[in-house]
C-alpha cells in the first residue's frame, strides 16, 4: 500500500493544474501530498472493492497512508482547506471531485473502500489510499 499512497491534499491545497489533462480513463484515487507520489508498483497487491462515494460520505477529514499530518478537510458547505493553509471549493459529480482555489482547479477520482477509506486516482495515473483521519 506505501507505493500506492499519494499525496493528494498538497496538490488539492495548491490547486494547481496538472500539466497533463485529465482524461475519462484517468483511473480511481487518494488524500495527501503529489510531490511526494512513488510509482506503482509493476505487480501491485490487489486493491480492497471500491464502490461510489457520496458528498456526505467524502465530508470530513482525510489523510493518506496512516499520516494524518498532511491533511485535508472537506466541509459540508462545498469548501476544504488543506494543512498547507490553501483552501476553496469542491464539488462531487459522480467519481469526480473537482477542487477549485486560488491556485486553479484540479479534478482527482474517488471510489469507497470503506466509511474509512477510499483510492483516490490522479490525472497522471497515479493512485492512492486515504484514510479519514
């Protein structure tokens, strides 16, 4: 799970815009830092079963990798912040959470593993786990 963990909250803090776009086959995601993303591995454990993810259910805080240092939080009223002090709005419309802030907007994947858990899969084809925190 380590080389699967990405730091999604760096990035949905900054806002800042991938260079690639994201695409309709970008893949499934994760919550904390994207500069410090490890490839995947060529022969990766299998994933737990992900299902789709309510706005409810992605409100609150998030962290990846059992680090819940680098956080975000998602509030009920459409805004998050980050714990490097970026903040905005975000929005949920099916797999797709779209972060908007100073910086830009970034769009990552979500799916479920659990009420505790879910992949977040980023424009670059990275993927991650988060964990609520």
């Amino acid at each position: 799970m380590k080389a699967l963990s990405v730091a999604f909250a760096l990035v949905l803090a900054a806002c800042t815009p991938p260079a690639a776009q994201p695409t309709a086959e970008a893949p499934a995601a994760s919550v904390a830092d994207a500069t410090s993303a490890k490839p995947v591995d060529a022969a990766p454990a299998p994933a737990p079963a992900a299902t789709a993810i309510s706005a409810d259910a992605l409100v609150g805080r998030w962290g990846d990798n059992g680090d819940c240092t680098k956080d975000i939080v998602f509030a009920a009223d459409g805004t998050f912040r980050s714990y490097t002090g970026g903040s905005g709005r975000w929005s949920l419309n099916g797999d797709r959470v779209t972060m908007a802030g100073q910086g830009g907007t970034f769009e990552v994947r979500v799916e479920s593993v659990n009420a505790n858990q879910m992949i977040v899969g980023n424009p670059d084809g990275s993927f991650g786990i988060s964990q609520r925190c």
